[in-house]
C-alpha cells in the first residue's frame, strides 16, 4: 500500500519516483465484499483494497554489495510470502549479512593498514621538511611546537611577524624548495 500526500490515487500523488512505476492496479486483500463497486475511493475508506504499483527493474552491480541486495530482498519477501523452506531461507540470509560482513571487515583493515605503513611515511617527510621551512624563513626564531616523534618548529609572530623573511626561501638547498612547494 503506497502513501503519497494522504492520497492513493496516481493521478493526485506526489511521490519522488512516481513517474517511474509501469503500472498500478487495484488488489483486494481481506475484509472487501469483492463488488464491482469498490473504487480508489472506497480504498481510502479502508475497505481492503490496496494499490499495488509495479516498479521497472534495475540492474544491481555484479558485486558482494549487489549480492546482499538481492538475496536479502527476495529471501525476505519469499519468508513473508511463505515460499519454500525457511531454514534454507534463514541460512541464506545469514551467509548473505556473513559475507558482507566479512568484506567490510576486510575493507577496514586494508584501510587501517594503508594508513600505518603508506600515510605515516608522508606525514613524517612533510613534517620535516615544514620544519626545516619553517626555520629558514624564520632565520632561526622559531618555538619549538613538537620534539616527538621529530622535532617541529613554528616562526615567532606568523608570516606578518617582525621575523619573516621571504628572500630566505632562496637560501634553501633545491631539494628543500621542492619538498616545501609539495606540501598539501
């Protein structure tokens, strides 16, 4: 049963999607008397008729993510329906949420690991060479911020400070120039 804007009716329904359903038709469910009278109005009397919209289909990626989604769709919509055996049901459902949750599993450690061993290594380079930046701009009037795990000096009174000095960015060797321009 579909609810969009207190309405049943497709015609009045403002529904994101709407444009898309490929048909809908009346459905008697339960308690109507089955006359040929029973309208879109009388379902919105409540006297069992549902509106039942058919949705085009759309293709899902060929993935453990598309995987999930489908088996957990239809496995749950057949249990409803009572289709077939439920335990052959239930432990599809349950290997379906176990391999997506082992793949998830996998995807944050994989994360973890990249951050250990590749993001490390680029913050220490950068932290170095702001730091040798920091106190040749500077000529040497810098406070210490950091001394662990390397040492990271910050220049006394900022770039409008009385110790700037933009010429200094010549005296550092090439290598050191380049280093500091890459800093993100």
């Amino acid at each position: 049963l579909v609810f969009c804007q207190q309405s049943l009716r497709p015609d009045l329904a403002v529904c994101p999607g709407m444009a898309q359903v490929k048909s809908a038709r009346l459905v008697e469910r339960g308690d109507s008397d089955g006359t040929e009278s029973d309208t879109l109005d009388d379902v919105e009397q409540g006297l069992g008729l549902e509106l039942e919209l058919e949705w085009p289909n759309t293709q899902l990626d060929p993935d453990l993510f598309g995987l999930s989604i489908c088996s957990l769709v239809r496995d749950f919509h057949l249990l409803s329906r009572k289709k077939g055996d439920p335990m052959n049901r239930y432990s599809r459902v349950c290997a379906s949420l176990y391999l997506l949750i082992f793949c998830l599993v996998i995807q944050l450690f994989l994360l973890a690991e990249v951050k250990k061993f590749v993001s490390a290594k680029a913050v220490h380079d950068i932290r170095i060479a702001y730091d040798t930046f920091e106190h040749t701009m500077y000529g040497g009037h810098t406070t210490v911020v950091r001394t662990a795990p390397v040492i990271e000096r910050r220049g006394i009174g900022g770039m409008w400070g009385p110790y700037f000095n933009e010429s200094a960015f010549s005296e550092l060797p090439t290598e050191e120039q380049a280093a500091a321009c890459r800093i993100p």
